[in-house]
C-alpha cells in the first residue's frame, strides 16, 4: 500500500521556516539565501525540460531577460511596482519563449542543447552592443516598491527575501502539482519512448513547447527577483557559463524531488562564497573540485541523501 505523498504539507513548513529566519539571517546571508532561492526557481524549470530527455545552456537567455525587463523598467520608465514589474516579465517570456519554442521543440539532444545557447548568446551580443544599457557594464536598478509602498533602504534586503520566499514556494506548490499531472508524467513518458508517445494520440513537440515556456517563466522570474536583491545588470547573465552553471546546479541537486533545485542552488552558492573568501584568485578550482566530488559520490544528487517514501513524494 502506497504511503500518503507529504511534499505539499513539508513544502508549507519548509517556508514557514524560511520566513521565520528571516529575523536572525545576517543581512549577507540573507542575500545569499535570496539569490539562491531565484537561480533554484531557474533551475527548476530547467530540471522540467530535464525530465523529458532535454538540457538547455540557454536558460540564461531567459534570465538575463527577467533581470533586465525589471531594469529598463524601474530605471527608464519608472515602474518599480513588484507586481507590475513581475506580470510584464512574465507575459514577456512567454512571448519570446513561445516563438522560440515553435523552433526548438523540432529538435532533441545536442542539437536541442546548442541551439538554445545560441538564442542565448545573441542576447548576450546584443546587450553588449547597446551602450543605452550600459554595454559590458551594465546598469544599476531602482529599488522595488510595493503597492506605492517604498521600503526603507536598510530594510530592503529583508522585504525582497521575504517576497522571494513566498513566491519562490508558491512555485514549488504549483510545479509539484504539475509534475504529479498527466502533462507532467508525459514527459518521462517522451524521454522513454516519444514515438509510443505519439501513437497514443499526445503530440511530443505540444507538450515540450509547453514545458519549454514553463521553464522560460521559471527562469525569467529567477532573474528579475536576482535584480531585485542585487540592484544591478549586466549581460553577464545571457553568457553561456551563466546558463551552464545553472546545469551544474541541476546535476548537484538531482531531479527527483521539486525542492531538489532549491537545494543544490543554496549549497552551491554556499561553497562559492566560501571558496571566494578562502581563495580569491583559486576559487573557480575550489567549487569545481567540490562540486565534482559531491557529483562523483552522489550521481543522483544531493536529494539522495534524504529518505523518499514510495508514493510519488519524489515528484
């Protein structure tokens, strides 16, 4: 008999948590802990395409994306309402994704794979090109307001923490009930066999330009909360080591369980903070041997490490 799956009850307490920490975080780790929270949301969505045999190196398209709609808007416009900022991001991937996504979900493997870098690094040429947008520098962003309501600046970091955790779990809810649907369980069902897929009458190429815009949303939301916290941009966030980070993030969480990204983002941050401080001309060296060791020892990633029951609580 199958136990009852309690992934939605631990995600609530897990954010409970989260918000409870908030009063004793420390203002660096809180920042930490809030960029962590936006790049798991992208990894998220990356994990999704995972699950239907596919990998994107171009999921920083989308996150540069998020970050800079927050920034043009905020800095030339004047639009810092968070719930503004956050439905113009999203209605803006889902757009640019979509069209993208006709394209790309014709394709599998490396094609899949180098293509989407490709989309990826014209952003990145494009940006770079733009001196409006500050070039290679980049620009620095308006603090975000809430409904007219302007945050003191000492408190800012708190309330943008705090807005990352809500939503960030909010996410986590949603995806976990999506996983655990019919259009969820299609995509293994495509990463096992597309043509077995085909025959019973569900399009592979529908359901991965669904998923495709998912983990666009995802990812474009990861980047305009990073903007938010950081309070700048740069067309460092299109590169492709941006977008192959977040595939490393991917592999170091695993993709058995929702929160698992969530996971893999926080240490991975963690182990680079504290690489960055050990050895600031060695760091790269530093994370990437940790990082390999943690793969080597846990090829199914950090979730591994934790029970699962047998009810689908992997989802």
């Amino acid at each position: 008999m199958l136990s009852q799956d309690t992934t939605s009850r631990n995600l609530w307490i897990a954010m409970c948590a989260f918000v409870l920490l908030a009063f004793f975080l420390p203002n660096w780790l809180s920042f930490l802990t809030t960029v962590a929270l936006a790049k798991g949301l992208v990894v998220l969505g990356l994990v999704l395409l995972m699950r239907t045999g596919l990998v994107s190196f171009g999921q920083g398209l989308y996150y540069c994306l998020g970050g800079y709609v927050v920034g043009i808007l905020g800095t030339y416009l004047g639009v810092t309402d968070v719930a503004i900022l956050l439905v113009i991001t999203i209605v803006s991937s889902i757009v640019i994704s979509f069209l993208l996504g006709l394209l790309l979900c014709r394709y599998r493997e490396i094609f899949f794979a180098m293509l989407t870098m490709a989309f990826s690094m014209i952003l990145y040429g494009i940006l770079v090109k733009s001196e409006i947008f500050g070039s290679t520098d980049g620009f620095n962003i308006e603090p975000a307001s809430l409904m007219g309501w302007h945050p003191a600046i000492e408190s800012l970091g708190t309330w943008i923490y705090l807005f990352t955790v809500m939503l960030t779990f909010l996410f986590l809810q949603g995806m976990h009930r999506y996983f655990r649907s019919p259009l969820g369980f299609a995509g293994k069902a495509i990463r096992e066999n597309e043509i077995r897929v085909e025959y019973l009458g569900v399009s592979p190429k529908k359901v991965i330009l669904l998923k495709y815009v998912i983990a666009a949303v995802l990812a474009a939301v990861g980047g305009a909360l990073t903007a938010m916290v950081a309070g700048h941009v740069d067309p460092e966030m299109a590169f492709w080591t941006t977008s192959g980070e977040f595939v490393f993030i991917a592999l170091l969480g695993g993709i058995t369980h929702v929160a698992a990204p969530i996971i893999g983002a926080i240490i991975f941050e963690i182990i680079r903070t504290f690489a960055f401080d050990l050895a600031p001309y060695s760091w790269q060296m530093i994370l990437g041997g940790a990082l390999l060791l943690i793969i080597f020892f846990l090829p199914n990633g950090l979730w591994s490490l934790l029970p699962t029951r047998k009810s689908g609580g992997s989802l």
